[in-house]
C-alpha cells in the first residue's frame, strides 16, 4: 500500500508512513487535516474530478474539495436519487470508496 498525500502530491511508500498517513515531506499526519473532502459516485463508480470536470478511478486524482463544496455537490446531486456522497479525503484513504450511498448519522 502506499499513499499520495493531497497537499504535496509527494506518493509515500513507508509502511509507517502509510500507516499513520503521514507525509514526510508536509511533516503532517493527515488524520489531524481533515480539510481536504472528495466526491464518490454511485452512478459512475469514480471519483468526482477536479473543478467538478469528469470522473476519475484514482483517489490520488480525485477532486479536491473543502467539506462546504463537496456536501454542496452531494445536494445538488442528489435531487432524484443518492448518486453522490461526500466524504473527507482522511476517509477516503483509509476505507477506499463508500459502499453504501446513506450517511451512517
Ligand atoms: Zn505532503
């Protein structure tokens, strides 16, 4: 496993570092960042992509939104059914893309 941290892009492969999702380079654990959300797609099974343009596969290539816009795509987004869920990049992480389209809360 490894990780490409949102901030740097800098891919970490140290199993510690992968761990914790610690960036050497940002001396950052992620975890303590949770500003950075992404965009999963049901419909499409991808992420949502930068400047909302496209889907992507890769977490690593997924939008990067601030929690206010991506929870904004998932309204705007889900008028006929839940297609879209919006989850902090943290998560996104650790657990790869959502199984379920409800939010747990
Ligand atoms: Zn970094």
């Amino acid at each position: 496993m490894s990780f490409t941290c949102p901030f740097c892009e800098t891919t970490s492969h140290h199993p510690m570092d992968d761990r914790e999702l610690y960036c050497n380079r940002c001396r950052l654990f992620l975890e303590e960042a949770p500003a950075i959300w992404v965009v999963w797609s049901f419909e499409h099974g991808a992420w949502w992509g930068p400047g909302r343009w496209g889907y992507v596969a890769e977490l690593r290539e997924a939008g990067r939104f601030t929690q206010r816009e991506a929870e904004q795509i998932e309204r705007e987004a889900n008028v006929v059914a839940v297609n879209e869920r919006a989850l902090a990049w943290v998560e996104a992480q650790r657990h790869g893309s959502p199984v379920i389209s409800a939010r747990e809360s």
